[in-house]
C-alpha cells in the first residue's frame, strides 16, 4: 500500500468531501469568501493530489459577505449519471441570526460546465446529499435555531428531494440531537446499516468526528459508544490539530478511506496558532467487530504517515522543498494558484494585455471593503514560505498604495505597500491591521524604477525585504511582524479561513491609477517536525 504524508492538500483547504468515480478520486473544498469558488482536487491513487479547478467561477459574484461567510461546507456526489454538487452561501453570521441559502448544481463531468443552480432552502448549513439505493435523493444538514434561549445547532435533519420537480419536500425530519455542537453530516448506507458520519465539538482544538447508525433513514439513530472515531482534542502536542469534519470513500478493492481536516499549529510564547488554516488529510479506516468505524491503526488520533489502501507509489517522506514561478505570460491568471475576494477581477482591473509580460493592477478599494479590492491572494502551505514580486508603480498620493501583503481578512494583514507623500516622497512603509487598530512603520525611503519585494514567513514571524529590481542585494526591513495574529486562533472573533499571500493596489480616490506586476514567485520550505 502506498504511504501518504498529511496534509494531502496542504494550506488553506477546509470541509473535504471525497468522491470516487471509476478509478478517478474527487475532493471539493470550500473556499468561503474567495473567488472562484468550492476548490476541486484529483488523483488516481490518493497519495498525489492535483487541482483541476473550480465549480463556481465566471460570474459567480460574493460581493457584500462578511469575513469567513460566503461558500461553506460542499457535498461532492455522483448518481445518475452526473456529479453533484451541493453547498451553502453564508450572507450574514451576526450574533444568533445566520441568513444562509442552500444550493445544487450539477454537471456530466467534473470540469463542468456546471447547472444554473437549484435553491435547497435557507433551513440552515453543512448540507450534503445522500443517494439511497432504492433510488431516492436526500439532503441531510444543520438546522439552525435563531432564537437566543435555544440552542443554535437545533439538531440534524434530512429532507427528500425531488429531481425530476428540481426541488425539496418542503418537510424535514430531525434524525439526530446531541448537547454538544453537532454539524457536517453525511449518511451512508453501508450493508444493512444505514451510518450518519457527524462533525463534532466545534472546528476549534475541541474538534471530531462521531457515529452513529440505524436500520431505518429516518431513524431512530444509535449513538457509538466511543466518544470519537477520530479527534486530537486529548493531544495538545499532535502535528494535526482539530482533526474533524470527515466523509467516507470506498476504494475500487473494497477498503474504505475517511477524508477529514486537521490544523497544523505554530507556536508563538507557547500558544498556538493555525496560521495556515484548515487542511484536507486522509485515513485508513475499518468496520470492526461491532460494525463501527475506526482508524486502521487503532486509537482516535489522526496520523500524520499513513498507509492507505491501492497501488500507487506514495512515499513516507514529507514533502521537500518546492515553489512556483508566475512570469504573467498567459491570456488569464491561472486560478488554480490565484484567488480573489469575492468576485472575480475584471480585465480592466487584473490587465494581462497593457503590458505584455507583466500584469496591471488598477488600484480598488481599501481593505475594508467587501465589494471591489484589487488583490490577487495564493495560499501559503507551509510555515516557512518565501514571496517574492517586482513592482513598477509610481505612486501620486498616500491614497495610492501597492505591493505585497500577507492577509487572513479584512482584520488581519500586514502590507508592504509602495506609496508618496509630500514629507517622504516615495517610499516603503509596512502597514499592519489586527482588529480596529492600524499601524505603519516609519517610512523607507526607496529609489526611482522597479523595485523587488519580499516576504518571508518564519513559524510565527514575518519579515519583509528590499531591493532595487536586477539587484541582488536585498535589504532587509528592521521589524519582524506577528504573522500568529493571521489566524483563526487570534481574537474573539469567528474565523475559518487561513493565510494569504499577493499583492494588492489601493487608489482610494478612484482615478485609475495602476501598478505593474513581474515574476512572481513562491519558495515552500517544509518543517519536519510538523
């Protein structure tokens, strides 16, 4: 059996669900407020991953949703013939009123293209499908509670849908309730049994993933006796934190694979911080005795090297350095390394054509906004990651700005940004937003022409760097920042995505001013330890 090294997919990759088809292994991932929308990944052997793309793209538009609202939680299946696709759109998370609409599309092949979507309801979120052997279609999700005295994760229901009328019953069932948070429900209908696999204790360090069981769909529903299938809740020192929110693949042979995602901290004064966000890895599990589902190995904790099950040529080994290189030399931004806020750029705004081999930014809105930021975002995968751009930009104003930024949202990021002002003229600042609080260093006064960026990201520590384009030279700007406040484990607030890096252009006075993009490009060192 091959040997996979987790995470699978590495950085910000949350909520997998794994779909096989032949021979042809599927995972879609969400993707929240980013553009395009719901990630989708493929192997043939479960042990190397490529991505293919997105189901949600041109004209796919999340313009006005809160941080860490939008896409949440896809549900890959096939049946009848074509995949499905289900998932939610979060528009408001405000205190205990979530506004939430439940979609479908489906396509003949994974590429699409995809349907004009089918509204599943607003009953609430984590909605998947299940295909019943008999040849009924269900959807099984949250049902959120809005009113303060009860509790908010009201149970998990499952509702029938009609394909050939395009549309729900209307009537849902509640099928399971626990005290604690319960949500991410798939069923499965597995010899005589039918299985309800259930995210359990939050997406935090509480994290997991439960069972339970009934020979009826509408149940009633048998609790496992273990506390947890899988969880590293009780192990605070494991590489994979808030291992949870799991669904199961059958391989061609018959063994079974559970998909799930994990967290892998860095420490900064011996707290921690998932800097990277949530990231997609893989288990070998098994039916035991009592026909409950457990981990090939023994225990709950999720594995960092695992033997899964097939024919490929996995290796044990941790994944070596690597990176990539965008010269801007194509007709597009490939999307499956770039993202956006929200919606996509349009041509006049991420201009490829202006000036051939560079891309022009044309400066948007601050980044406060939730509408029109010009900003083009790649995933960071490992703790320490270099970024590198050239940028020609001749900046008017303190209210033109461009260059690198390291970003979580719009209360969390760390902007080297070229800028003017009548007392400094042109030059560098490293402006940091944690919160309501805005800082800027002192300003770095920088020669006319191109100029090469750098951000390195250390663990918990970020720092940036300078130099004249063509010159090797870099110099290195004096502070280090706190790339730990880039995560969902910093504040008060909810936070479910992960760390960022790209460049983005401000022109807070909307004259068209533009900045101009070369090489850029991305260095992956892996930790060992992780």
């Amino acid at each position: 059996m091959p040997v996979i090294h987790n995470p699978v997919l590495r950085g910000f990759n949350p909520d997998p669900s794994i779909l096989r088809v032949g021979h042809d292994y599927y995972i879609a991932t969400s993707t929240f407020e980013y553009h395009p929308a719901v990630r989708l990944h493929h192997s043939r052997d479960l042990a190397e991953w490529s991505t293919l793309g997105h189901a949600l793209g041109d004209g796919f538009d999340l313009r006005g949703i809160p941080d860490s609202g939008g896409v949440w939680a896809p549900s890959l299946t096939h049946a009848d013939g074509q995949f499905w696709l289900a998932y939610s759109i979060v528009r408001s998370m405000d205190g205990d009123d979530k506004d939430i609409d439940n979609y479908l599309v489906t396509a003949d092949a994974i590429t699409g293209p995809w349907s004009e979507p089918v509204h599943l309801g607003s009953r609430g979120f984590d909605f998947s499908f299940f295909h019943d052997p008999d040849g009924t279609h269900w959807i099984v999700g949250v049902q959120w509670d809005q009113r303060p005295e009860y509790p908010s994760f009201s149970g998990l229901v499952v509702e029938q849908y009609l394909p050939g009328e395009r549309r729900t019953s209307g009537d849902a069932v509640r099928i399971h309730r626990e005290d604690g948070l319960v949500e991410g429900p798939n069923l499965y209908r597995i010899a005589d049994w039918y299985y309800l696999l259930i995210a359990a204790g939050g997406t935090g360090w509480n994290h997991g993933i439960t069972m339970a069981r009934s020979r009826s769909l509408l149940g009633p529903y048998e609790r496992d006796p273990r506390d947890a299938v899988l969880t590293t809740r009780d192990a605070p020192g494991h590489p994979l934190q808030k291992a949870g929110h799991g669904e199961l693949v059958q391989t061609p042979d018959g063994d079974w694979v559970l998909a799930h995602l994990a967290s892998r901290p860095t420490l900064h004064l011996g707290e921690r911080y998932s800097t990277l966000g949530r990231e997609t890895c893989l288990q070998h599990v098994v039916f035991d005795d009592e026909s409950w589902l457990r981990l090939a190995d023994g225990g709950h904790h999720a594995s960092v090297a695992v033997a899964v099950p097939g024919d490929g040529k996995g290796t044990d080994a941790a994944p070596g350095p690597r990176g990539w290189v965008d010269d801007f030399d194509a007709d597009l931004l490939d999307s499956t390394r770039w993202s956006t806020l929200r919606a996509a750029l349009p041509r006049a705004t991420a201009d490829l054509g202006a000036r051939p081999g560079w891309l022009r930014l044309r400066g948007g809105h601050s980044a406060a906004s939730v509408f029109d930021q010009s900003m083009i975002l790649t995933r960071v995968e490992e703790h320490r990651a270099d970024f590198e751009v050239i940028l020609d930009a001749e900046p008017r104003s303190p209210r033109e700005a461009a260059g690198p930024i390291a970003w979580y949202d719009r209360a969390g990021w760390i902007w080297l940004q070229l800028t003017q002002d009548a007392e400094h003229g042109r030059h560098l600042r490293v402006v940091r937003r944690d919160a309501a609080t805005t800082t800027r260093s002192a300003p770095i006064a920088v020669p006319e022409g191109p100029l090469g960026l750098r951000m390195r990201l250390d663990g918990p520590v970020l720092r940036f760097a300078w130099a004249p384009a063509g010159e090797g030279a870099w110099r290195e700007v004096p502070e280090d920042y706190p790339a730990w406040t880039l995560s969902d484990d910093h504040g008060p607030r909810l936070r479910f995505t992960g760390l960022f890096f790209g460049v983005r252009a401000d022109d807070l006075d909307g004259r068209g001013w533009t900045a101009d993009l070369d090489h850029a490009a991305m260095r992956f060192e892996p930790d060992p330890a992780s």
